[in-house]
C-alpha cells in the first residue's frame, strides 16, 4: 500500500505547476480548476503547496516553506488552506471517491 500519492502541486519558487498524469482521466475541468486553485495559492502565500492522498486516500492540502523564505506567510496558508477545504469540500469528496475506486480497489485486486 502506498503511504502517500501526490495529485498535483505548486511551487513559487520555480513558478511550476505539477499534476500526476496517472490522474489524466479525470475531467478538464477539474484538472484546470485544481491548477488555479494551486496556482493562485502561491502566488499568494509562497511556498509550495500538495495535494496529496493518505494510504487510505483522504486527500490533504500541504504547505512548505524553504527555512530561508522570509516571504512566506504561514498564518495565511493555514487560512487559506482551511477555506479552501470547506469552499471545494465536494470536489475533495469526489476526488478522495474517485483515489478510492481507482487506485485503492486496484491495489487491493
């Protein structure tokens, strides 16, 4: 079982966007609303952010920091990633729906 699985992520310091193409399947429109939210969160805060699944697939927002970035802003990546929870809860459930199916079930196969 895999211990955590990267979906896709940010960094502002390369000003580069990730995204797992084993998720390719999924909806352009979910692909382009994910690179917009990851996106616009470190043109924001800095830093870089993941979206990642567990080994039980909950999906989580993650935030870091070089230790020498003087720029990031902790507290407002901490808020941003709690309102983003509760603004995209549904498309993190179908995301989460969707790991479980697809990836989790297949292994377990």
């Amino acid at each position: 079982m895999r211990e955590e699985f990267v979906l896709c992520a940010s960094s502002a310091y390369e000003q580069k966007y990730y995204f797992n193409n084993e998720f390719s399947n999924l909806p352009d429109q979910v692909k382009d609303e994910l690179k917009a939210m990851c996106v616009l969160f470190t043109e924001d805060v800095g830093g870089i952010l993941e979206l990642k699944f567990d080994g039980e697939g909950t999906l989580s927002l993650v935030s870091t920091a070089d230790e020498e970035d003087v720029t990031f802003d902790e507290i407002g990546a901490g808020l941003k990633i709690r309102n983003l929870t509760m603004e995209k809860r549904d498309l993190f459930e179908a995301l989460e729906l969707y790991y479980k199916v697809f990836f989790l079930e297949s292994e377990e196969s």
